[in-house]
C-alpha cells in the first residue's frame, strides 16, 4: 500500500477494517481472521506483523461479522423473572434500548419464576446460538447456564446473581438499602416496624431480608415478619396477618412494589390511615408511588444504570474471552415521601423524622 494511503488512513475518523490490515501486513483478510481469532495456522513471524498492524491502527474486529462466520445469530437472550412487574418492564425497555444501539436483536423471554421454564429457554437459546445473554434468573441453581458458558455464550445477570461463578451480576445494594429505610421509620419514633418479604430461596428476597434484621437488631427490637412471594395477593395476605397478629404494629417495610400494592389494599379494607398509624417504606419507586395518598417513601433502585452495565460487561465479554467475571453493585436512593412522616402521637412527644 502507498505510504500516502498509509498516512491519510492514521489520521482519518474511518474505522479500519481487516481488509485494510490485511493490505498494510501483507496478508490475506483469512490469516488477519485466523490471527485475531488465535488460530495455530499462521506462524509467529506472520502473527507478529499482523498483531503489530492492528495495534498501530487500532483495529477492533466486528463482533457481529465473526459471530455470523460461526453461525450465531446477531441476537441477546433477555430472560426475566416476572414481566408482569413494572420494575422488569423498565429493566428490559432499557436492556433493549441499549442493544437497539448496537445493531443487536433481542430474543425475549419470560420465566414466570418456573425453574423448569427457565432453564427450557436457556437450553433453545444455546440452540439458536445467540450471542450472550442477560438473565434475571428465577433461581441461582441453573446448570444450563453453565453449559452456555462452556460453548462460548457469555451471560451476564441482573438484579439477581446466578451459581455459576463464570457469570458477571450487576445488582442493586438491597440489603444496605433496606436498613436505611427500616432506620427511617425507627428514627421517626416507630417502634413495632414489621417487614413483608419474598421467598428466602430468592436472592433479593433474602438480602433484603438481612438489611432489614440488622436495623431491627442495632435497635434491640424483635423483628416481625412475613411473606408474600412477591406478588399483590400475597402482599395482601402478609398485611392482614401481621394487623391480626399485632394490633400495636406502627411501621411496616415492604420488599416490592406487588406486596406494596397488596399491602395498601390491606390498609383500606381495615380503615388503616398512614402515617398516621402505620408508617410505610417500599422497596421499587414506581411511577404510580408519588401519586397515591399519602405519596409513598421508596427505595429507588438504578435500574437504567444497572441494565447498561449489564450489556457493557456482556460487549466486553465478547471481545475479550478472558475477562474474568465481576460482581457489580449499584448504590439505590431512598426517595423520602410522606408515608414514613411520624404519627401524631410521636409528634406530641417532640420526635421528628431525623
């Protein structure tokens, strides 16, 4: 190639392509592939060259063109657990949205929180040979998981981690969160704050289980708890049960939006006034939260932050096969509202919501 070429191609904007390093190397656009890919066929001296003329121009192979040269499809799996939740349906739109930019198409599933289903999906995205995929798995066991890592499909989860320790997470500080919100209430002079949560084989459920037993227990107060699976009707469930089993309950933390749901319907049908008798904090800041009666103290999580994270790692993956996992925790906000204001009665006795 001329040297005028040479020079004009260093100091353009023009991405290079492997034509272009094939020409500079003196190569075929085969043996630059079979370099960058670490095939054995070419010799050192060949790959040295080849090497030398990518990094000098800074050139990145496409990974849409070498997976189509494989067979994959230029398609991301997205698997998550409950997309009747608002809180998933912001997670994929922005998953998309990030892929969209790319060029990249999705294959979208939903486990309905079945094991067995999710690990069906897994095994027919192995089988379309998608480029990777990023799962908010259902349960952290899954060896089909593994099994798409063996044949080169990286995954990455989100919200909640996977078993395999080859996989990258990117989830929210949950249990930190919690006993933030939890500590609110008890500093607002509540003192029988009880807590509805998911099942403790779930991963966020157990983690915000633990924020909230380490507030209760930094002030020396029995906890009180119960379980609603994460859905409305069990938040509903989990409400009654605890207004029954403890007529002196003032403060309530809730685990998701759901049960927070459930929970109000609770309060209503019992003529249940908050804050005024109950003080309530809930984990997700749903759109509708700032709107209810009184507007509802939220533990807000990054959602888009977390689903832009996930599809960096998962890029990053892809170009680099020997990236080692990582474990990515997002800080969440506590969006502070009027449903954890004190009661009246803690009022009159001079306590403000420190």
């Amino acid at each position: 190639m001329p040297l005028s070429n040479i020079v004009s191609m260093a100091t353009s904007n023009r991405r290079v392509r492997i034509g272009d390093v094939a020409k500079l190397a003196g190569v075929s656009p085969a043996t630059v592939s079979h370099v960058m890919n670490g095939s054995h066929r070419v010799s050192q001296q060949t790959r040295e060259r080849v090497l030398a003329v990518a990094r000098r121009f800074d050139y990145q192979p496409s990974q849409i063109a070498r997976n189509l040269r494989r067979g994959q499809t230029v398609t991301v799996g997205v698997l998550v657990s409950d997309i009747e939740n608002p809180h998933f349906g912001v997670m994929v739109r922005a998953i998309e949205e990030e892929l969209y930019a790319r060029g990249i198409r999705v294959l979208f599933c939903n486990t309905a929180e079945d094991t067995a289903k999710q690990s069906a999906y897994l095994e027919m995205m192995a089988a379309e040979r998608v480029m990777g995929i990023v799962i908010c798995p259902t349960g952290g066991q899954d060896s089909a998981v593994g099994r798409l890592i063996d044949i080169g499909i990286p995954v990455v989860a989100i919200d909640r981690p996977v078993s395999d320790p080859r996989a990258d997470s990117v989830v929210a500080d949950n249990a930190v969160a919690v006993a933030q919100g939890t500590q609110l209430l008890l500093d607002s002079g509540r003192r029988r704050v009880g807590w509805i949560g998911g099942r403790e084989s779930v991963w966020t459920a157990s983690e915000r289980l633990a924020g909230y037993l380490v507030a209760m227990e930094r002030a020396g107060i029995e906890p009180i708890t119960a379980v609603g699976d994460f859905t409305v009707d069990g938040g509903h469930q989990a409400a009654e049960a605890l207004l029954a089993d403890d007529p002196e309950l003032d403060g309530l933390v809730v685990a998701n939006n759901q049960m927070t749901i459930g929970a109000l319907q609770a309060f209503r049908s019992r003529g249940v006034q908050v804050p005024d008798q109950i003080g309530l904090v809930a984990f997700d800041d749903s759109p509708w939260a700032s709107l209810v009666d009184p507007p509802l103290t939220t533990i807000a999580q990054p959602l888009r932050e977390m689903s832009q994270v996930a599809v960096n790692r998962l890029f990053m993956h892809l170009e680099d096969t020997s990236l080692p996992p990582e474990r990515i925790c997002l800080e969440c906000h506590l969006q502070i509202r009027e449903s954890s204001q004190p009661h009246r009665s803690v009022i009159q006795r001079g306590v403000t919501n420190g």
